[in-house]
C-alpha cells in the first residue's frame, strides 16, 4: 500500500514503462515462448488499469480530483498507447493486419517493422476503433429513441385501455341501478291496492270484449236475437 498519491502515481508510471519494454523484447524472444509472453502483457495491462482505477478512488476520496484531473487523464491515454501497440502485435502474430499504406501478412516478418510504422499501425487501429465506438453510439441512441417511443406508445394505449374499463364499470353501474329501480316501483304499484284493483278491472273488461267478439263472430243467430251489438252498447256506454 503506497503512503501518498504521488508515490501511487509514479509506481504506475513505473509499470507503464516495463510494460512498453517487455512489448518491445517479445520479438526477441523465441517463438514457441512469444504467446505466453503476449498473455502476461496483457495481465500486465489489465493490472495497471485496475491500479489507475484505484488512485483515481483515493484522488476523490482526498477530494483532489481537480489537482490531478491532468494526470490521470495521462496515465489513462499513456495506458491506451502501450495497450494498442501490444494489441497490434498480438494480431500480427496471428497473420492478421492491413491498413491502407501498410499490409503485414504472414510472410512478412515483425522485425522488419520499424518503431514508426509500429507507432502508426496503432494510431490508425485506435482511429477506427473510435469510429466503431461512435457508430454503436448512434445505433444504442437510435434504439433508445424507438424504445421512448414504444414506451410512450404503450402507456398512452394502457391509459385509453383503463378509460375503457372505467366507462364499462360506469355503464354496468347504471344498468344495474336502473333494473333496481324498475323493481322498486313494480313493487310499489302492485303494493298499492287501488292500482291493483284497477289493473284487475282492466283485465276483466279486455277479456270480456274479446269474450263477445268471438261469441257474436261464431253465433250470428244470438247477433240477429239481439236488436243492438253488446259491444256497441259499451262503445255508447263509454262515450
């Protein structure tokens, strides 16, 4: 554990310039050996990434991240440089690199690559890897924008759905309030014994009209008995 974050921060820049060394001797090593050195490059630079990580914690915890803002951002890029040469090297060992001026195959050798080109290659590879970054940046904010939209969509649709269910439970409501009150005052009249009365009567008097018509419509010897029609007794009767 270091003492301060200056101590911190050279012990990672330290680390930084093994590494740059160790990148740069794994061409003189043998081949049967350079893919086990390539895997500790790389723990190397996963190690120091984690340790720039960490001093940025203690920077915010001793609330001096404006003082070394500058220098973490250093390290970081420093970190970035190292990491893609490394990279770089690790694919053209694998036969696979092209750029536009410069194509390495399998038949070229690495110790024909001169610090330059090395130094080039990796600023073209991180050129496109930004671009590449930029492009899923777009496509993740397109597809955050149709997401809004759907869900936009989707809640307006719930909302009129919910409107829906609230007019149907309203409509039930009054349905079963009307049927209540037709009830009550089929209740009530019939209750009443006048109306009842009334509505006895009026059966009566229907039936006994209907009586007549078919007994005079089938019996015209009792119509002919008969001076005037019954029925026209109670049309006059009535009036």
């Amino acid at each position: 554990m270091y003492s301060s974050i200056e101590e911190y921060k050279v012990a990672i820049e330290n680390a930084l310039e093994n590494l740059s060394k160790d990148i740069n001797s794994i061409n003189k090593k043998e081949p049967s050996r350079q893919k086990f050195h390539f895997e500790q490059c790389q723990k190397q630079a996963i190690a120091i990434k984690e340790d720039i990580d960490a001093l940025e914690i203690e920077i915010i915890n001793a609330s001096k991240h404006s003082t070394y803002s500058e220098t973490l951002k250093k390290l970081r890029n420093r970190l970035k440089q190292v990491k893609t040469v490394l990279d770089f090297l690790q694919r053209q060992k694998a036969n696979i690199l092209k750029t536009d001026d410069l194509e390495v195959t399998e038949k070229k050798d690495l110790k024909n690559l001169t610090p330059f080109d090395l130094e080039r290659i990796g600023s073209k590879y991180q050129e496109k890897s930004i671009k590449k970054l930029e492009e899923i940046k777009v496509k993740i904010a397109s597809s955050h924008e149709k997401a809004d939209t759907i869900a936009i969509s989707l809640d307006e649709q719930t909302k009129k759905m919910e409107q829906a269910q609230v007019n149907t439970l309203d409509i039930k409501y009054d349905l079963k309030k009307g049927k209540a009150i037709i009830r009550y005052f089929s209740r009530e009249i019939w209750k009443d014994r006048l109306t009842r009365i009334l509505l006895i009567l009026v059966i009566l008097a229907l039936l006994a009209v209907i009586f007549l018509k078919l007994y005079y419509a089938y019996w015209p010897s009792a119509r002919n008995n008969s001076n005037e029609d019954p029925i026209d007794k109670i049309e006059k009767f009535s009036q």
